[in-house]
C-alpha cells in the first residue's frame, strides 16, 4: 500500500532504454533532496516536476524569470524583515577598495595562520543583498483522479524518456490501461499533460490550480494571487508580494469525449476517453542591455516589459490558444522534432542494460564491486541526463539554467537558486560544445550581455585603481566585471561576504565559456556580432585592472590584486586563479582576434594585452604539493583545507590551458595536485574532478570519481547534490544541477580531446567501459567525432570535417600513435584501426 493504493504486478521496464523510471510514483515536495523521485521537464522557460500518484497527482511549475527582488525589492531570505524600506540598488555598498592602498597592505604576503584580509577593510570589497531576490516556485497543477482509496493498481510505470524528452505514466486499473503523458514544447512554449484510457470514457479527473505564493502585491497594492476558472480556461495571476512583479499562467483543459463541468474551484471531467491540459505562463520580466536615456547611474532601469496584468493573460491565452488548435499529434511532433535533433545529436553507447527501476538501479551501483550491465546503464542515463537537462532548461530566448536549472518548488530556495559565477554557471555550460548543443549558450550569451550594463560600473568602482576610468559605466566597451553571485535583475556587485563574493575574474571565466562557442564550431557571423564584444570589453577590463607593484613580493610583474583563490585562504595578491582566468582571457582575445582578422584594425588592445601577458606574474607556479594555489610559499605551505571543494589552482588543467599546455613539468604538477587534493567534496566539485582526471589521462582515477558522485552526491531522480552540512532538511542535501553538467562534460573529456591542437580519442578510457562507441561527438574545432573501441582499444573512428587542411588525430592504436588528415570542410573521414 502507498498512498491509499495497493499496487500489484511488475511493470515491464520503457521502450527506451535512456530512460530513468519507477514502480511507483513519487511525491512533490517542498525541497529538492536526496530522496527526490518527481522527474524534471522543461522548455527552457517553463519547467515542471511530475509526480505521477494515482488517487491524485500534482505537478510542480515554474516560470524562469518568476524572482523577487530587483527594482522595488527588498527581500533577500525569509529572515529579513528589517530591510525593508530600504529597496534595491544593484548591491552596491558605501565603501570602494582603494587598490594601491589594499597593495601596500598586502605586498609582503600574509603571514602564516592569517587566513583573513590582512588588515584590508573587508567592507571595501562586499556587497549588500537588499532585493537580491529568490527564484520562486510558480504554483501547482493538480489533478484528483476520482478514484478510490484502497484500489489496485497493476504494473504501474512512471518514465522520464530522453530519447522523446518526455514523461509518461502507464497503469492498469480495472481492467483498463491508462497513460499520461507529459510534455514541455520550446516552439509552443507550452507544457502539456495528456491522461488517456484504452477503452472509451474511461478518463474522469477534477482539475484544479494552487498558487506557489501565499500572498502577493500589485501596483503597490497588497493583494493574493487569483485563480479564475471559465469554462475550459483555468487562469493564475498575481504579483509577487515583494518587487510587484505579474505573473500569469494559463490553463487549457481539451476533453475528447465525455463532459467538461467547471465551478468556482475546478474543471470536472467525466466520462472522457481523452483529456489533455496545456499549460503555459508568463511574467513582466525583460532583461535590460542598455541604459536608458540620461540615465544616472541605473535608475530607469526597471526589468519589466511595461505590460498590465490583463495584457500579460492576454499573452499567455493567445499561446495557449494556438497550442490547443492543433491536434495533439501535431503538438508532440512539433516537441518532438525540436527536441530530437538537437538530443539525436550525440549517442553513447557502453553497454548496459536497463532492467531495473532507477531507485532499485542507484542502491544496486551504490553497492556494486564492479562494472556491470547496470553501472553501465545509469552512467549512460547520467550522461545523457546532462545534455536532456541543458535542453529543458537553457533555450533562445530564455534565461541561463541557473544553479537548480529551472526547477525549484522553494520560495526560498539554497542560494537563491542564482548566477553563481566563481565556477557554478560556468560548469553548467561546460558541455554544450563536445555535447554538440551550442544553441544551448545563447542565454548565456544575452545574459552576460545583459550584466555588462552595471558590469561597468562595478569594473570601474571595484577593479580599476582611482580614477583611471571616469564614468567608464556610461561608455561601452569600456570594460566590465561581475562579483561572484547574480540575481535576473543585473546585479554584478560583489555579495555580503567577502570571504566567498569577492571574485573579479569571474568576468574572464565566463568568457571563456563564450570563446567555446566559436571554438567549438559556432557561427562566425553570430559569434562576431552577439560573443566577441563581451570578451573584448572584459580583456579591456584587465589590460586597465592589472597592477604593476613598482615594490615588494610582485614588484615589476602584473598581478591581480586584491587577489582570492575561491572561498579559500587569506586575501592576497596573483593566485592562481586569478592570474590564470587573466592569462586565459588574454590568450583566447588574441585568439579571436586573429580568427575574425582584426590584429591590425584592433592593434593597440592587441599590443597592449601582448605586453602585459609577457608581464605577466607567472600563472602556473610549482610547489611542495604541485600546482600552488596562492602565490606565496608561506601561504602554500599553510594548505587551508586540503580538500576543499574548491580546486581553484587547477583552473587552467581544466578548463583552461594555462597548465594544461602539454608541459610535462606541469602535467606531473597538476597530477600531483589531484592527488594531494582527494576524490572527495561535493557534488559540482566531484563533476570538475572528473574532468581534471581526464585531463590527468587516467580514465580510471575519472572513474573512481564518477563512482562517488553516484554514491554520495545524486539524488534518486539522478539530480546532482549539493551537501548543505546538514542545514537543509530533510537530508542535509539540496539540488544544484553544476553536478549533472560537470558529469556529462567531463564524461565527454574522457573520451575526445582536442586542446593540444590535435583530435585525442579516447584519452581517459576507464578499464569498466571495454566496449563502446560514442557518436556525434563535437571536438575544437567543430568537426563531428564518432568513435568506436573493443577490448579497451580504439577500433575506429570517423570524422566529419568542419574546416579544410591537415586535422592531427592521436590514439595509442593507429601506426606511431598518430594519423593526419587531409580534410575537406563538410566530408566524411572513416579509418579502420
Ligand atoms: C559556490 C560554492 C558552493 C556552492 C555555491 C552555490 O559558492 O563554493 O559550494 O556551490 O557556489
């Protein structure tokens, strides 16, 4: 029994083997932990938890820009009460660093044991958090089957399929077979929710709504969300209780069959054969690129599109109204055809067999001495978990997938569910290039772009000593940064704390995601005109940014000051992080600048970035313990927390190439590092391991990674964790996606590598994947990679070219371990080992 119903039989596992599934359903609750089953679908913009109970069933919605705080915020966590009356100003607090003084405090290095601020005033470098503002949860759609407590259900089967990107729930009851099936369409913007019988008027639910907020205001004045049922039409809206921001959901209920009854508080539906509801959801959110007119400083801008309530319902029934015309076919081929081809694009296969039901299947790995049809199974599933989740929740047109990706049910969410940047936002894109899912960066694109706005002032008022820049925040190009945590409404101060916000190279390490996109095959022309701007204008950051000490440790050398290695150690001056994330900027604008033929009409940024990259204090140091972390012996041998999560010196193994350069020297560092830094922490930073150790060459080291994520850091739909030291209930873990896309990238660095100037197949290949191929694969350079071995080695490969000239691909397999090809953009290269 569970849930009023007895359940018998033993479903048959799905058609699709890339399929995570259950015998039972799962329930929505208020957090995401450990224990969550509800499986996630989404288009980017709306997302939505499904539980699939039988007596009732609820589905958890979202609509991505639903966030309090911004421009007539206050509200920050529940705590916080006291601020209001004081509302948003873009985070910015009184007091300003004052670089050269912060370098005369810290130019002899910190002394042993100080892992504070070395006398720097900590308020010159944070933050406030009045209106920062939380992602909130939309609301519920809830479906009451009008069923019996205490029948039976035979072999019940709840599935998430990523090969259709949809859920689905199969069930016999009564001698009748009932499906449901759930699907988000990006061209639609629509979710749908399917309930059909097999035999005729079989189908009898009451539909009804809950708002996700207990309380709300509009236009200044208080007042609580409304459902509003007419006829077929079930409508949702309010404004959020702190900022006033609209919301509107609509609800379509389609009968085939049977009838529609509806009153104040539901849709009746009985007798029907079919019935499906569209959903779909808007708000007043936009985000804003540019200043208004004589804007001072960022007053005028408001983040919302302008629309009245009625006008935002008005929306929301027009898409409605479209989606509900066509017939439901039309609207899943329509899904269908959008989802798969960018899905379809990769394929991996290690063998496997999915027998068992996902909860049954991850107790089964979690206990397994060895490789086997089931580990094999659900690392697979992982994988290809990634690229699913980056679809549903990172679109044209949408939001970046921030730190839940677009699913949060908490009003109050770990972190706000926000924009990390020292790491968090970059892993989530970590996969979209090997993934062959560039269109998946086109948020990111636009949302960084957007950051630029106050991204110039806050260059200018936290990272450029006095005065270099007057009023650099009104001129673009002038240069931007960002501090470590973002909200939707164009926050890039540092945040509350400086021990964890002060991270001015963010600004570079987002970059380098944008770089991959040309990289990686993107388009030149959108590159040139949407991509290449940003990173221009965060070089141009640095070049102004980097501090010339004319004395003490760093005299003569450019150094990123005040310098923190991520959440760890004292404030300093050129740790690694910092000074790599400058390195790698400077290197791929040169980059860019060549491949877009502008080194002459760019020439004094090129020049002077060339100066200051032979200037440079060395990013790569070597120590006791491998790659240092803080520039300063003292420091280093200090080692904080020798396993932090953090792996902040190791930024250039990967992502970047700083030390992964294919020094020798620096190879054995870094390998040194791993060692010295442990397979453990948390979720994300198990994923960035993964990708460390391929880069390391050890595909079983990956492995060994790979086995402690499944055993300590996913939950039991297979959503990465975060441990939150037992201050989340009910299981001291919380969601953050960071873990699925660092997973899914790094899996991909075991396989292709192709940052040395060569194609490198199967660098890392762990000993429990003897057999396999891998299809669709996107190396640099943008050609497409298939890959197939036996017995652990390479026994063929094909490339399709994506540029002409020589192409150098390297595997221990081919004669002298290396081949070339003289390729012709768009062929087709097939070898046989
Ligand atoms: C960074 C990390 C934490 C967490 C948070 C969202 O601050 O150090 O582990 O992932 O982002």
């Amino acid at each position: 029994m569970q849930d009023g119903i007895l359940f018998t039989g033993k479903a048959e596992p799905p058609r699709h083997a890339l399929s995570i599934w259950y015998r039972k359903p799962g329930k929505i609750t208020e957090k995401l932990t450990k224990t969550s089953v509800a499986l996630p679908i989404g288009n980017g913009r709306l997302a939505a938890m499904v539980g699939g109970g039988i007596l009732s069933e609820q589905l958890q919605l979202n609509e991505e820009s639903l966030w309090s705080g911004g421009p007539g915020g206050w509200e920050k966590d529940s705590r916080n009460d006291g601020t209001q009356g004081q509302t948003y100003n873009f985070g910015y607090n009184e007091k300003k660093p004052d670089l050269p003084a912060i370098y005369e405090k810290l130019k002899n290095g910190a002394s042993l044991g100080n892992d504070g601020t070395q006398g720097v005033d900590p308020e010159e470098l944070q933050g406030n958090y009045i209106g920062f503002g939380n992602y909130k949860n939309f609301g519920f759609l809830n479906l009451d089957y009008r069923i019996e407590e205490g029948t039976k259900v035979h072999n019940y089967r709840r599935e998430l399929d990523l090969e259709d990107g949809q859920a689905r729930v199969a069930y016999e009851l009564g001698g009748v077979s009932y499906s449901r099936e759930y699907t988000a369409n990006y061209p639609a913007n629509v979710i749908a929710v399917r309930v059909a019988a097999d035999q005729s008027g079989q189908v009898n639910l009451a539909i009804s709504v809950t708002p996700g907020q207990p309380d709300g205001k509009i236009g200044g004045t208080l007042q609580e969300p409304v459902v509003r049922i007419e006829g077929n039409t079930i409508i949702l809206s309010g404004g959020l209780h702190d900022n006033g921001l609209l919301y509107a959901g609509a609800f379509r209920v389609v009968n085939e069959g049977g009838t529609l009854i509806s009153d104040a508080e539901y849709i009746m539906i009985s007798d029907a054969d079919a019935v499906t509801i569209y959903f779909t959801a808007a708000t007043d959110y936009r985000n804003e690129y540019s200043l208004p007119e004589e804007s001072e400083l960022f007053e005028k801008l408001t983040y919302r599109t302008g629309e009245s309530l009625p006008e935002l319902i008005f929306r929301t029934t027009n898409a409605l109204e479209q989606a509900a015309s066509k017939s439901y076919d039309d609207f899943i081929n329509e899904h269908k055809n959008d989802y798969q081809t960018l899905f379809g694009r990769v394929s991996l296969d290690i063998g496997g067999a999915n027998k068992f039901p996902t909860d049954e299947a991850m107790k089964r790995y979690q206990k397994a001495r060895k490789a086997d049809e089931n580990t094999r199974i659900l690392e697979t599933l992982l994988y290809q978990y990634g690229r699913y989740l980056l679809i549903a929740s990172s679109r044209e047109g949408t939001l970046p997938a921030n730190l839940q990706g677009k699913w949060n049910p908490d009003n109050f969410p770990p972190w706000s569910a926000d924009y990390h940047t020292n790491i968090n936002l970059q892993m989530n894109y970590w996969p979209a290039g090997a993934g062959n899912l560039l269109e998946t960066m086109e948020p990111l694109e636009k949302f960084v772009r957007s950051l630029m706005v106050t991204g110039r002032y806050t260059a200018q008022r936290y990272c450029l000593p006095a005065n270099t820049l007057e009023d650099a925040w009104k001129n673009e190009g002038a240069g931007w940064s960002t501090g470590n945590s973002g909200n939707i409404f164009g926050l890039t101060a540092p945040g509350t704390l400086w021990s964890w916000a002060w991270a001015p190279t963010s600004n570079a390490f987002l970059c380098q995601n944008l770089y991959q996109y040309l990289q990686y095959g993107g388009d030149p022309e959108t590159f040139r005109r949407d991509y290449w701007p940003i990173i221009r204008e965060a070089a141009v950051m640095w070049t102004k940014a980097l501090y010339l000490p004319q004395d003490g440790l760093w005299q003569g050398k450019y150094v990123v000051i005040p310098s923190f290695s991520p959440e760890h150690g004292p404030l300093s001056v050129a740790n690694a992080y910092d000074q790599q994330l400058v390195w790698e900027l400077f290197a791929f604008t040169l980059d860019c600048m060549k491949r877009l033929g502008l080194e002459d009409a760019d020439k004094v940024l090129k020049d002077d970035i060339e100066e200051k990259l032979a200037n440079l204090y060395s990013p790569v140091n070597i120590g006791k313990y491998g790659i240092m972390e803080w520039s300063e012996s003292t420091t280093e041998f200090n080692q904080y927390d020798r396993e932090h999560r953090h792996m902040s010196q190791m930024v250039g193994f990967y992502p970047g190439t700083s030390i992964a350069n294919g020094s020798p020297e620096y190879f054995n560092a870094a390998v040194r590092t791993l060692n010295w830094r442990g397979d453990g922490a948390t979720g994300w930073s198990m994923g960035w391991k993964i990708n460390l150790w391929a880069r390391a060459l050890d595909g079983n080291r990956a492995y060994k990674l790979i086995q402690n994520l499944f055993k300590e850091n996913l939950a039991r739909n297979m959503f990465g964790l975060h441990e939150m030291w037992g201050s989340y209930p009910p299981d001291g873990y919380a969601f953050q996606i960071d873990a699925n896309f660092g997973y899914t990238a790094g899996l991909q660095e075991m396989l292709l590598q192709s940052h040395l100037g060569s194609i490198d197949l199967l660098p890392a290949l762990p000993d429990a994947w003897p057999e396999g191929s891998v299809k669709g694969l996107r190396s640099i350079g943008g050609h497409e990679i298939d890959i197939h071995w036996s017995d652990g080695r390479l026994t063929s490969f094909s490339l399709k070219a994506f540029s002409d000239g020589a192409i150098k691909v390297r595997n221990p397999a081919l004669p002298d371990g290396e081949m070339t090809i003289a390729a012709e953009w768009g062929e087709v290269y097939e070898i046989a080992v």
